[in-house]
C-alpha cells in the first residue's frame, strides 16, 4: 500500500530508505560487472567511490526532504481544538444563546 495513501511521508516502504539501499546495492553491482567486463581495478575503484559519493549525498538530500515535508504537514494541522474537535461551545449545534 502507498504510504502517501496512509497520510505518511517518507521512511518506511517506498521512502529514502529503500532509494538507498538500492543505491548501496548499485555501488557493489557496478564494480563487479566492470571487473567482469575486463575494466582496469583503479577505473572499477574510481567508479564505487564516486557512486558510494552520490549516494551519500543523496541519502542527505532525500532525508532533507522527508524532515520539510514532515514539518510542512505538521503545519497545515490545525491546532488542537479540545476533547471533542469543536471550534467553541454549542457551535454548529445551536448552542447556548442569551436573551
């Protein structure tokens, strides 16, 4: 199920967890297929880390996001209007008026 169908943003299934993971798992497919290739060891070596580098900043980039967008719909949450989620006494059910 789509964690943005639940109302939860990132982490989890489909967050930046497993965009990095995938990304970990390229940094060690990536050389070995080079190698496999008949890629020189220094060129493969050269490729992991700048692969493991973008990940990296990635994973900071992706989190940056997850912390705004968190924060941002903790915002748009209105404030907590008491034990029933009413705006004031007897509103919007004819209430208690004054003569």
């Amino acid at each position: 199920m789509d964690d943005r169908a639940n109302g939860r943003v990132g982490g989890g299934v489909g967050g930046a967890d497993e965009v990095v993971r995938w990304a970990a798992f390229g940094c060690v497919l990536v050389p070995v297929v080079l190698l496999a290739c008949g890629s020189p060891l220094g060129g493969a070596i050269a490729a992991t880390g700048g692969l493991a580098l973008v990940t990296a900043v990635c994973h900071v980039l992706l989190r940056h996001c997850e912390r705004t967008a968190a924060r941002s719909a903790v915002d748009r949450v209105g404030p907590h209007r008491g034990r029933h989620g009413r705006t004031g006494a007897g509103a919007h059910r004819g209430g208690h008026r004054r003569r």
